[in-house]
C-alpha cells in the first residue's frame, strides 16, 4: 500500500523552478489534496493531456478518494480563459523500489502533461528538473515512471531499466511440459481476489527487481472495485491454494469473444501473481487449457520467464519486447551500496550527468557477501567506466549487459567484461504494470 511520506509530498517547491515558470508569466503551484475543485480542474488537464474524454462525477469521486497520496503540480495561466485548469501537470510520490537482493525507496513520476497550447516552451524540461532537484535533496536515491513516448525523458537521465515482454499464445499449439503441481484451482469473486492481492504482492515483490509498490487505487481498478471502472465485471479471478492450503496464486484475465469463430476467442491476463513455483506452472496451465480460447495474451512479463521451458512447442509464442519501466539515479553512492552484487570488486566509475543533480568519480567497493559500500572519490585518477548517468541507471537492475552498452558506444571501459561481471543479475528485472 502507497503510504504518504509528507516530507516529499509537502516539500516547498524548488526556487529555479519558481522563477522559471514565473518568467514565462505564469504561475507554478501545488494543488491543495483537501480542495475538491482544484484536484477536479488538475484531473481534467490531465486526462485531456493523455487524450481521454471529459472526466464523469463518478471518475471525479474516486480519483478524489484515491489521489491524496499524489504530489500534484500545475502550472496556472491567470491570462486563459479557465484560469483555474493548470497548462501543465506533474505528480510523483514516494514508493519502494526492488533492487537485486535489496530495496530502495524511490521517487515515482506520473500524470506529466503540458497543454498542446503551451507545448515546446521548456515547461516540462522546468518541472522535471526542478522536482528532481527536490527528491534529490531530500534523500531519494532514485526516481522512476512509466511512459507513453521513449523518446521523452532519457535527456532527463532516465534510462529504460526494465523491459516488458509481451506474449501472444496459440494455446493450441503451446502444449505444456512443464510440472503439474498439487494444490488446486478456484474462481473467486472479484472482491474476494481484491481481500489477498496485497498480501501476496507484497511477498512476491521484493524477490523481483524493478517491481514498485502498487500506487494507491491502482488494485481496485484491476479488480474492478472502485465504482468508475468501466465493463469491471469481465474481469475474471483465479486462486491458486497449495495442496498444504497456502494461497500462493492469483490470476485476473478477461476474454473477448470472436463472433466469427466462437471456439477462438481471445483470453487477456491481466495479472498473474505467483509467490511460488508451483502457482506460477499451476495458474499457467490452466490459462492455456481453457475450453473455446484461440489466443492468449499477457503483458508486462518478464524477459527470462520459465513458461518459455514450460510449453512443448516455443513457436506457438510470439513475444514483442518494449522498453517499459524508465529509472534515473539520482544519488550515486546510495544507489550503489543499495543492490547486491555476485562478484566481489572495487571499480572507480566517472559517471556524467547533465542536469548536474549526482555523478562525478565514485568508488564502489563489493565485499564477498555481495554487499557494497560505494563513495565519491577523489578526482584524477584512472576510472574502470565511464558513462553517462542514463547508462548506470540502465545498468542498474541488470536489465542491460554492460558489454552491450560497451559495444553501443555508450560506456567506455578498459575491460567491459569486468564491468559486465559487477552489474549482471540471475534474474531479469520485471515492472508487472504501469502507472
Ligand atoms: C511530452 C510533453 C509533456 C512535453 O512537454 P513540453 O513542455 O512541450 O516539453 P519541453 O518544451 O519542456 O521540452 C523539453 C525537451 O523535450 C523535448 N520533447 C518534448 N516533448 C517530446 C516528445 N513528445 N518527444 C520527444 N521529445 C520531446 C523537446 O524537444 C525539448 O528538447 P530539448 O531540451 O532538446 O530542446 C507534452 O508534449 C505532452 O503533454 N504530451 C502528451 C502527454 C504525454 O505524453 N505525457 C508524457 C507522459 S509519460
């Protein structure tokens, strides 16, 4: 559950950022959580900004009852005909991080819009910056979001850490050769689901790098239990209870139906949380068994799933990579030292970073537990890499080889390999959602 740190949520906002948007003649506020008319005029620039329609009173209760926990930006233009929609929007809030072996707490960016009246007039190079400024003094090591265009936000220091597999099955055709575990499989309602998915997301989520808590809301809008989530009743719940009785599994899928072809419709998962083995092999097959299903999609997967060693034919699988969870360090020393590590070293890394909130020399020393101390180091001597701040938070989840980006051009290291043995991780960074 997203809990509200005030530090960051009340924080005063950055001095340059103030007297950037000022010199443009507008203004930059926070909106007040307790005022229902700012948040109402915040929320509909923002669904605008992401070309959805005008917001409906129910949509407007519930984002009301779930946002609180939301920083929320606008930037104000008194000159425009409805002075009280902000131009620009921007939210973030605290939220924990899975690393490698460890956790960090991060600063999660969303909601980030700039009116197509207001575009290409460095609004958002001003917020970015400026609310990373923030987060940075107040601790936070690293910041992350999600996004609708690659394109965006590496020139801010993000670097797409975490990519997301899509798969498209002809169950069919997959076959399954994978275990067939005890334990049985149960439907349950939507609201029973939504009582365990946090106690299971919270076991399942540390042992995965690049998963985040789940933002506030985000679980009653999978399981269709906030009143403004449209067509909630297709959504479908599974349980997976071990043959010891623990309840180790969840699934939410929906189907469409092929009016054409009634035995091949199509069976969206929408979730799959599996806190052991035997409930991920478990729920899986079930999902590629169902009777009158042609095709099955699924999201936001991992790279290295297991289901891949599951199937007897791997053609019956099309997988579609995206880049998906987008990371940016902003303090170098904490990040290191907050990740364990399989290979013992010391590297001196120059990282570079062009908004100049972290970087420099910094000394990472690994001792043979896997545990790290890292620290800037004095300026002038040799460095094992050199990189970009973009780079090392590609790096950073091991969502990337180092020799990859050696061999892009975009690290420069006298022995990649070594640099390549530090970062390398035995499991594939996975983001299950967006927000
Ligand atoms: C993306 C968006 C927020 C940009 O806002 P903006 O105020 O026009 O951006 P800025 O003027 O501050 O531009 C900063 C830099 O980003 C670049 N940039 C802005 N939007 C970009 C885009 N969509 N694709 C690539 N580059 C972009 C600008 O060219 C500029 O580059 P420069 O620093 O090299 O000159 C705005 O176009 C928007 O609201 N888009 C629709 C909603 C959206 O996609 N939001 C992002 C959610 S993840």
């Amino acid at each position: 559950m997203t809990t509200i740190d005030g530090r960051h949520h009340d924080a005063p906002l950055d001095s340059r950022l103030l007297a950037e948007i000022s010199d443009q003649g507008l203004r930059v506020a926070r909106v007040d959580e307790g005022s229902r008319a700012q948040t109402d005029a915040w929320l509909e620039v923002v669904s605008r900004g992401f070309l959805d329609g005008e917001r409906t009173d129910v949509q407007r209760d519930a984002f009301f009852a779930a946002s609180a926990y939301r920083r929320k930006l606008g930037v104000y233009d008194d000159a425009a005909p409805i002075p009280e929609q902000p131009v620009a929007t921007f939210a973030s809030w605290t939220t924990e991080l899975s690393t490698p072996g460890d956790r960090l707490t991060a600063c999660a960016i969303s909601s980030v819009t700039v009116a197509p009246t207001h575009r290409r007039r460095g609004l958002l190079r001003s917020l970015m910056s400026g609310e990373l400024r923030t987060a940075a003094e107040l601790g936070l090591p690293v910041a992350t979001l999600t996004v609708s265009e690659s394109s965006i936000y590496g020139r801010f220091g993000f670097a797409p850490a975490v990519p997301a597999a899509h798969w498209r099955i002809d169950p069919r055709r997959a076959g399954w050769r994978g275990p067939l575990p005890g334990g049985r499989i149960d439907f349950l309602t939507r609201e029973q689901g939504r009582a365990q998915v946090e106690v299971l997301h919270d076991r399942i989520r540390p042992a995965r790098s690049g998963e985040v808590q789940m933002p506030g809301g985000h679980w009653d809008r999978f399981f269709g239990t906030r009143p403004d989530v449209e067509k909630a009743g297709e959504t479908r719940v599974l349980q997976y209870r071990s043959a010891e009785g623990s309840i180790d599994g969840l699934a939410l899928y929906r189907v469409s139906e092929n009016h054409d072809d009634f035995a091949a419709s199509t069976l969206d998962v929408v979730q799959l949380l599996a806190a052991t083995d035997d409930a991920y092999a478990a729920l899986w097959r079930f999902l590629l068994s169902m009777d009158l299903i042609g095709v099955v999609r699924a999201s936001e997967l991992a790279v290295d799933e297991p289901l891949w060693w599951m199937i007897t034919d791997q053609r019956a699988v099309t997988i579609t990579l995206r880049d998906h969870h987008y990371l940016r360090i902003l303090d170098v020393p904490t990040a290191l030292a907050g990740r364990r590590y399989d290979a013992a070293d010391t590297l001196l890394l120059d990282v570079h970073d062009p908004l100049g909130i972290t970087g420099g020399a910094v000394l990472l020393e690994i001792g043979n537990d896997g545990t790290a101390a890292a620290s800037p180091a004095p300026a002038g001597a040799q460095p094992d890499a050199s990189l970009g701040i973009e780079e090392l938070s590609a790096l950073f989840l091991g969502g990337v080889s180092a020799l990859a980006l050696a061999r892009a051009g975009r690290l420069r290291a006298a022995d990649p390999h070594r640099i390549d043995r530090v970062f390398r991780t035995s499991s594939a960074p996975r983001l299950s959602f967006w927000y």
